[in-house]
C-alpha cells in the first residue's frame, strides 16, 4: 500500500497565519517609504520654484510682482505626484496627488530685514486629516 504525503490543515493553517502576520507588518511600513519618496519629488520640484522666487525678489525689490509665468517663475508644472504648483506674490503652493492625494504644501516667504534674505516658512494640510502625512511632510520641507 502507497503511504500518502503532503501538508496537513493545520500546517497550512500555520502557514497562512504567518503570511498573514508578516503582511500586516510590511504593508504599512512600504506605504510609509511611498510616501517619502513622493514627498521628496514634491521637495525636488519645488526647489526650482523657490529659487526663482529668490531670485524674483532680490531683482523687483519686492515679491508683489513674483508669481507664476512672471519675472523668471516657471508657468505650473506637474509630476507623479504633484497635480498642481501655483506662485502668487512669492508664495508657492504645491497640490498632491497619488500617493500625496490631500495633501496641500504652501510655503511663504518673508523679506528678513536684518539679513535681506528671504525667510520661508512652511505649513502642510491634510483633508481629509492625515496625521502621518502631515509630520511626513512637515518632516521634509525643513527651511
């Protein structure tokens, strides 16, 4: 008589359980790095922007006239992951999408009197709130 050989039920129990464990805790870490690295895209792109707006000030005097398709400020441009980038008077307001989807990055610069520098400052909105994805954010356009 042939003796039969394969896997019980209850080791494939096991086995999906396993899987299943093993998922639980990988799937949110690779969300995690999706997330920075379509965040620092945004950063990448952006960085061509906010260099224009320096530049746009300290020949104007000003950033009154330093907006999108004026004075040296590229016209919007989009990526993977960014749908929209406006510049009103030196503000550069970046809107995601994809993985960054709600996600709204606005960065506005002051004139710093004392250095005659621009001064920016940052502030990142989620809606739906998206506590992660805001620290994420906050977490990469450091200034």
């Amino acid at each position: 008589m042939a003796k039969q050989a394969g896997f019980t039920l209850f080791e494939l129990m096991i086995a999906i359980i396993v899987i299943a464990i093993l998922t639980a805790i990988g799937v949110p870490a690779y969300q995690g790095y999706v997330k920075k690295a379509a965040l620092t895209d945004m950063l990448q792109i952006m960085t061509s922007y906010k260099t224009a707006v320096e530049i746009c000030a300290v020949e104007q005097g000003s950033l009154t006239n330093c907006s999108s398709g004026n004075n040296g400020i590229p016209a919007s441009r989009t990526s993977n992951y960014v749908t929209s980038i406006t510049v009103n008077n030196g503000v550069i307001t970046l809107v995601g999408t994809s993985a960054l989807t709600g996600l709204t990055a606005t960065l506005t610069p002051t004139v710093s009197a004392t250095h005659g520098n621009l001064d920016w400052h940052r502030v990142c909105t989620t809606s739906p709130a998206d506590a992660s994805l805001t620290r994420a954010c906050e977490d990469i356009f450091k200034f």
